[in-house]
C-alpha cells in the first residue's frame, strides 16, 4: 500500500466540508486501498463545530483514515498537502457590492496561496470552490506563485453535472449516456455550458435534441440559475452537489478522463482559444492522470458559442482587474 495522501480542506466545519469530509475518510475520493490523512482548517470561530465534525470522523471508524488534524493555522493544515479543497470563503450578503466581496476574499486567497506555496508537498494540487473560485483561485495563484500555476484549479464541475442531468433528462436518457459536455469560463451566471459538442448515447447532442431554442434558451438558464434555484427552494445552497462535484474534479485529475471524452475545470489559460494568459478559466479539459492535465484544442464554436466565451471572458478580466486593486497583487 501506497503512502497516506494529505488532504487539506479549508472550511472544514462549514455545509460543503462536512458534506466532503466522510467521502474522503471511507475512501470515496482514491479507493478504498489508499489511506488518507485530513488536514482540517477553520477560523477561530469555528474551532468547536470542527472538534464535533472530527469526533464524528473518528466515531464512523474508516479504515482508509490514516489520521486527523484540526487547526485554525493554515501552516499546520496545508504542510506537506498533496491535495488541497479551498472551500471556505465569504459569502456575498444583500447589499455588498461585488469590489467589496473580492476585497475580503482576496485577504483570505492572498495569505492561502502564499502557505501552501511554502509548506505544502512537492506534488500539491489546490481546487479553489470558494466563490467566486475562478477570482479566488486566481489570486491565490498570483499570490503563491512557488507553486506551478498548473496545480491551481477552480471547480465548475457542477456546473457540467448540472448540465448533463439537463440534457440527459430532456432525452430521456441516463445521465452516463451525455459526454463530451465542457463549461467555458466562470462559475457565474455568464458561464457557458458547451452544447453543441456534447454527445447523447454517441450521437450529437443538437442531433438528438433538436430544439436549438430550448438548448439556446430554457438550457443554459437551468444551468446558469440552478444554484439560486437550489438556494429559494431549500433555504440553504447547494452543498451536497457542490460536495459530489468537488470530489468528481480531484477524482477526475487524478485517475484521468475517460479515452475519448473530457470535462471541465478552470485552469491558468495558455492562451487557448484566444482567453487571455494567466486568467483562471474553465476549458475543456483532458486529464491525464495524477494530477496532469492538458487543455482539448481543435474544436471549434459557432457564432453563439463564440459570444458566450467572450462574454464570460469578459467578466473574468474585469473581476481580475478588480481583484488586483482590492488586494494589491499584479494582474
């Protein structure tokens, strides 16, 4: 048997984490053969909530569990890390405008991405789902810039889940019958949920749903506005998705894409299909294995998806530039 693999998880005693944490401990991220150790982080605040969550991981008795750490010390919880979740973060409340939002998340993804940087393993890998991920991921990036810029990720897998549970129930399908589904650009309302190279049981998914209005229209808006949705009907947000999409991403990079498929997470731009260098934006990706990763070149988008793209781009460069003077950090 391998050695543990240190899993750091930032908002440890928050919605997503608990929702996270157990999955990780019995095995449900890298098998049930590979022993884990979890590095918890949380604010001072929030130190006893953890204690409780650490007690109920220990009382669930999982094999895979190696060991655990609970700590208000971001040293602590991200030394020698092979996989970082940064997932805590602070929300957006009534009234707060979105400058304000990146300035106090920036402070927090300023000081994370410079740690982990310093003390985390040689082969960390850092998932940003704190919103806005791409923005945050970003900054953390800019900010812990010892570390290759391709260990740095933000989540939009739940938005390419939420999009294949669309297309797979407008077909009448399983869900596992819809791939090749990529999301480009930001988890925000602007993000664009590629259907016209998804596929449906093999075949075009615009040649099995052939209603390009609803695809254009009632499509992207389920998908755009889901969380919100989520949010009026719950009264809480979507955390156990959030969770599973997490965990599908790390999972995904890990083992590797199917042959033939992709999926989707924002990574640091080459400068593929014209998005600026550097910006964290969600392509198509094809994973490798451990880790590795490299973006799907050659496919080519119509005038509506060309629009899309550039308008999510367009928003990812104007909370970059806002981020960058929130926090005083290079864009």
């Amino acid at each position: 048997m391998s050695d543990p693999i240190r899993v750091a998880v930032t908002g440890a005693a928050g919605q997503i984490g608990y929702a996270i944490l157990f999955r990780i401990a019995s095995g449900g991220l890298f098998g049930p053969q590979q022993k884990v150790r979890l590095q918890l982080l949380e604010v001072p605040a929030a130190e006893t909530a953890l204690q409780g969550v650490v007690m109920e991981i220990r009382d669930a008795a999982n094999p895979c569990l190696d060991g655990i750490l609970a700590t208000s010390d971001p040293r602590k919880a991200f030394e020698g890390a092979d996989w970082t979740f940064c997932i805590g973060s602070i929300p957006r409340k009534q009234g707060m405008e979105r400058a304000e939002l990146l300035g106090l998340n920036g402070k927090i993804f300023v000081e994370q991405g410079r740690v982990i940087s310093e003390v985390a393993s040689k082969n960390a890998r850092v998932l940003v789902v704190g919103n806005p991920c791409n923005t945050n991921a970003w900054i953390a990036k800019q900010s812990g810039s010892g570390l290759s810029p391709d260990r740095w990720f933000a989540m939009t897998r739940l938005d390419e889940n939420r999009a294949k549970a669309r297309l797979a129930e407008k077909a009448g399908v399983p869900v596992d019958q819809v791939d090749r589904l990529a999301v480009w650009g930001n988890h925000s309302p602007t993000m664009y949920p590629d259907f016209t190279h998804a596929r449906i049981s093999g075949k075009p998914a615009t040649e099995v749903i052939r209603d390009r209005a609803w695809l254009e229209g009632d499509f992207l808006k389920s998908v755009q506005q889901r969380g919100a949705e989520v949010l009026k009907a719950r009264g809480l947000s979507s955390a156990a998705s959030a969770a599973h999409a997490a965990l599908d991403t790390v999972r995904t990079l890990h083992e590797g894409t199917k042959e033939g498929d992709w999926t989707s997470v924002a990574v640091s731009s080459d400068g593929s299909y014209g998005v600026p260098k550097g910006l964290m934006c969600s392509f198509p990706i094809r994973a490798l294995g451990g880790g590795k990763w490299e973006i799907v070149q050659g496919l080519k988008l119509d005038d509506f998806g060309q629009k899309k793209l550039a308008a999510t781009v367009s928003e990812l460069e104007d909370e970059r530039a806002a981020a960058a003077k929130a926090v005083g950090i290079s864009g």
